[in-house]
C-alpha cells in the first residue's frame, strides 16, 4: 500500500507543516503576550507613581507608628491623671490660673471639640504634608 495522497506527498507531511505553522504561531503569541504585560505593568507603575501611592509596607508601617504613639499617648495619661490624683488636684482640673505673684493666667486650655472629634493636639500643624514626601 502506498502512503502517498493525490499530489504524490505522504499525509503525515501535511499534518508535520499545519503543526511547525501552528508552533511558530504560538511562540509568536508568547512573545506577544511578554511584550504586552511589560507595557501594561509599565504604564501601572507610572500611574501608581503620578498618584503618589504608597507602597502596603510603608502604610503597615506607618500604622505601627501611629499605634504605637497612641499607646505611649495613652499610658503618658494615665500617668499624669495618677499624678493630679497624688497632688488633690483632681481629674483633669486645673489646680490654679493664678501665678506666684498674684496676677491671673491667660487661660490656654484648648474649645471643646464636636461629638465624635478627637481634641485637638496644641503644637500640632494644621495642614501637615502627606505621608511619603509629598
């Protein structure tokens, strides 16, 4: 028996063709597709650069920090309430607007703030910059 079709070829070199053709497409693709996620991971760098996002470890960071000093806050609290309570002073009371000398002090105690507003930090900027430099 003879292997060969209509055109004096064997059927097996037809199907060996359809298959090199069908190879070189896909590495093609491949390539192709290397070539596109580096543009489009490219242009998302830039992107994220142009809205100055931060990167999730410097933000966990930076929430470290934050707890951090509202722990250290909250302890320096405790301790100056145990403080007024040792010198009669009460909680959170004043001891005395008047000097040495008899004159009155200027009263620096800061407005209350609205409900569900922390109170304001005296000595703290009003605008402060973003974090990361911006």
């Amino acid at each position: 028996m003879d292997d060969t079709g209509s055109g004096g070829r064997k059927r097996g070199g037809l199907f060996d063709d359809l298959a090199g053709v069908a190879g070189g497409a896909f590495s093609a693709l491949a390539g192709a597709r290397t070539e596109l996620e580096a543009a489009v991971r490219s242009q998302v760098d830039q992107m994220v650069q142009r809205l100055e996002l931060v990167k999730r470890e410097e933000l966990d960071a930076a929430m470290e920090l934050a707890r951090r000093a509202r722990e250290a806050q909250e302890a320096l609290e405790a301790r100056v309430a145990a403080l007024e309570a040792q010198l009669g002073g009460g909680a959170g009371t004043p001891a005395s607007t008047e000097a040495t000398s008899g004159e009155t002090l200027p009263n620096t105690e800061t407005p209350p703030s609205a409900p569900g507003e922390p109170p304001p930090i005296s000595g703290t900027m009003k605008n402060p910059p973003p974090i990361g430099g911006g």
